[in-house]
C-alpha cells in the first residue's frame, strides 16, 4: 500500500493494491481472498479482502487495527 493507501486502510476505507500485491491477479477475479494488509516495513495493520473491482485490484479491511489508525496518518 502507499500512503494514500496506508491512511485509507487505517480509516476502515478501500484502497487500490498493487496488481502484483495478490500475488497471480487471476486469483482475485475468481472472487474476493482473505489477506492480511501490511505497511511496506512489514507491519500487519488490518485483516481484509482483496477483490477486483472494474479491472483493479482493491484492498478492503474487514478488521483494523488499533496502531493502523496511527501508522495510517500521513505527517
């Protein structure tokens, strides 16, 4: 996620994920798969859905961490 992604996920909101981010994209269009999203050092900050939405690959949280909220904000 980037840090318009970041600051999305930590407010609950969708965000766009990288196409590669789902590893073989063909997996996301045959339906909605559970992940965990991740900060680019690492940090697990919601447990979500990737999903294909109009040709794109979109990262919905489903459970979000409370320290996302604060890693989510852009300084």
């Amino acid at each position: 996620l980037d840090d318009a992604g970041l600051e999305a996920v930590g407010r609950g909101q969708a965000a766009a994920a990288a196409a590669d981010a789902a590893g073989d994209p063909t997996l996301v269009g045959a339906g909605p798969r559970s992940v965990v999203l991740r900060s680019p050092a690492g940090r697990a900050l919601a447990l979500g859905e990737l999903a294909l939405e109009r040709g794109l690959v979109r990262a919905r949280p489903n459970v979000v961490f409370p320290w996302a909220v604060r890693e989510g904000k852009v300084a």
